[in-house]
C-alpha cells in the first residue's frame, strides 16, 4: 500500500500551518486538502492571525513570575515571545473522516471554510467571538457561522466559518 500524504509544514499563514488544519486521530483516513481548499483555509487564517493578534493584545497576562492562575493548557505562555498561541482542534476534513467524525455532508469543513478553535472555557470562547464580529465589521465582510459550543465533558470551542461567497452570519451556543 502507497501511503498519501500531505506537506503538513506548510505554513497557511504567518502561525497557522496545513498540518494543523488537517490532522486527524483516524490515520487510515487520508484527509488530504484540494487546492481550492487550501485556500479556503488560508482564507480563515487571515482572520484567525487577526483574532490572535488582538487576543494577546487584549488578554496576554505576560508579565514576570507565574501565569495567572484562571490559565489553562489553551492559555499557557508559548516559546514565541510570550504570546497565547490558538489552538485548532478541527480544520479541513474529507468526506470520508467527516462522516467518521459525525459531520454532516454539508459542514464547511468539507470545503476547508470551517475551523475549531480550542477555548480554555467559556469566557475565553466569548473574546474569541467577540473579536470576530468586531473585525467582521471593521471589514465590513459577512463570515458564515461563529458557533460556542461545548460537549458533555465541558470542553468549549469556537467553530468560525468563512465562505467565498454567500455567508449567512450565522451565530450559535450549543451544548453537548
């Protein structure tokens, strides 16, 4: 058997990389992006460069000694500077590893539109969105869906989506 693989260390953006928008605990599923899927994930990284650049703008607790106590693996110091890294827990997936995942056929990370971005917990999921719909108007750029959610372990996450085209802007909480 020929093993597929993709250039993971492909850099989308300045701090995003394909690796990331494409990992999977499912290594039989080889979730390899189109082209036009690239760059509808390097589309969502212009955004999430912005959300991290103002989130640490905003909320970087760097100062000397210990990191505040409310932090969490998500809100730990990276090696770059100091600065909040944001963590992607889901970017593109294929048909095949949506479907394993329980996706639906429809979900914009079929077509590299959708990301999921780890949050130390509901407060933190709360900036991220805000940010969001702050930058989308400054832009004055629709994005498609800006859903918190959060599953029965009480893990939250932002999931962003940015189409080409046809964005409904379209927000949501949900609870798993």
């Amino acid at each position: 058997m020929t093993e597929v693989t993709t250039n993971s260390k492909m850099q989308l953006s300045e701090h995003f990389s394909l690796g990331e928008f494409t990992k999977s605990n499912y290594p039989e599923v080889y979730n390899i992006p189109s082209h036009v899927a690239i760059e509808n994930m390097k589309r969502i990284c212009g955004w999430l460069e912005v959300l991290r650049k103002r989130y640490n703008d905003r909320y970087n607790f760097s100062t000397p000694g210990p990191i505040p106590e409310q932090s969490s693996p998500t809100r730990s110091l990276s090696s770059e500077g100091g600065e909040y890294p944001i963590i992607i827990n889901s970017g593109y997936r294929n048909p095949q590893l949506n479907k394993k995942v329980g996706g639906v056929a429809t979900s914009n990370h079929v077509t590299g539109c959708a990301v999921d971005i780890r949050c130390s917990g509901a407060e933190q999921a709360i900036e991220y969105a805000a940010i969001l719909i702050e930058y989308s108007k400054e832009i004055k750029q629709d994005y498609d869906e800006l859903f918190i959610e959060k599953n029965k372990y009480g893990r939250y996450w932002v999931h962003f989506a940015v189409r080409p085209r046809e964005n409904r802007r379209k927000i949501c909480f949900l609870n798993g």
